[in-house]
C-alpha cells in the first residue's frame, strides 16, 4: 500500500524521481500523465485535493467559438442569397390581407 502510495505521489508531482517497483526510487525523467478522475474522496474518506484549474478557460472558449459562428453565418448567408439568386428557393409573398 505504501509502494503505491509513493508511485501516486510520484507520479502527482512530475519531478524526476521515479519509484521504482521494488519500492526504490530511482533517478530519471517520469511521464506526464494527465490526471482524470471522478470521485471527491478516498476509500478511508479522506478528501482529495483540489483538481487543477485552467487558467483563462473560457477566454479560450470563446475566443474559438465566437469566430466560428461568424463565420458559419456568413456561409449560410452567402449560400441563402446563391439559392435564391438561382431560383432554388425563394419563399413566396403570401398577401394577409384579410
């Protein structure tokens, strides 16, 4: 349990001591792993730390979605006017006049 423990903390910190399966530690460069995960706590009910929190996420939402709907308006709205300059579709003049 203590080995495995160690490998997290390891493995959590990205530094470059690596522990070793044995339960040694060895000295060289560790894999980022990206952390996922979907629980808050641990099996003893221990509290885990805070996930970490990405710095201008939706400054970067935005500045992919905003662009992106411009211009999927302006492709609409250029192939509506070429549909109706062809006389594809062109909606009819209803007169209410009732």
């Amino acid at each position: 349990m203590a080995a495995a423990a160690g490998r997290l903390l390891a493995a959590a910190t990205g530094s470059w001591v690596r522990v070793m399966p044995s339960g040694g530690l060895h000295r060289g460069p560790v894999l980022t792993l990206v952390p996922s995960r979907s629980l808050t706590a641990t099996r003893s009910g221990a509290i885990l730390p805070k996930p970490i929190k990405m710095p201008f996420g939706l400054l970067r939402v935005f500045s992919v979605v905003i662009p992106f709907l411009y211009l999927g308006t302006q492709i609409s709205k250029n192939f509506a006017a070429l549909l109706e300059e062809h006389d594809i579709f062109v909606p009819e003049d209803d007169d209410d006049d009732d």
